[in-house]
C-alpha cells in the first residue's frame, strides 16, 4: 500500500491514499510504502523526521561534519547527503587554498 504525504496551501502537512488527487496549490511531499504488518509513521512523526532531516542539513551546510549521519539513520536523507558532500568538497578547496 503507498501512502503520500502532502503540504496544503495553509502549510499543513496531511497524509493521504496512494489515489488522492492534488488540488491547487497543494504539493506532494513523499511517496511511502506502507507494509501491512508494520503500522505507518503518522504524520506528525514524519513532519518531526523531516525537521530532524531538515536541522542535519543545516549542521552539514555549516561545517558540522565531524560525526556524520549514515544512511538509514533516523536524521540522513539524500537532500542531507548532497549538502553533506558540496560541504566536505568546499573544506577541500579552502585546505588547497582556492
């Protein structure tokens, strides 16, 4: 079963059924696969994952990359990995002296 998660127009996260068609300015966040025997995050532990997500970023963007989040850690992404990366890239080129 797929689940996705959506931002409405006032900001609001809500989780809906795989055939739920967006209205206007509604935006699609994720798409999850829902296992039938293990029960879903609710949405407000996703909003919190996401925010946990979201401050990684932030960390990793400012030169916290001394104890990097793996993937499959409650706080990496990809988006966290990507910035995680152009950070270590830039302290490369600040050592060579670019």
């Amino acid at each position: 079963m797929k689940m996705i998660l959506i931002q409405l127009p006032n900001g609001q996260i809500r989780q809906v059924g795989d055939r739920y068609v967006l209205s206007e300015g509604e935006v699609r966040i994720r798409s999850m696969d829902i296992e039938d025997d293990k029960s879903p995050m609710t949405v407000d532990e996703e909003l919190e994952q996401l925010q946990v997500q979201l401050a990684g970023c932030s960390v990793a963007a400012l030169g916290g990359t001394k104890d990097p989040a793996r993937e499959g850690d409650y706080g990496w992404s990809p988006t966290y990995q990507d910035v995680l990366d152009l950070r270590l890239k830039y302290e490369e080129l600040l050592k060579e002296g670019r």
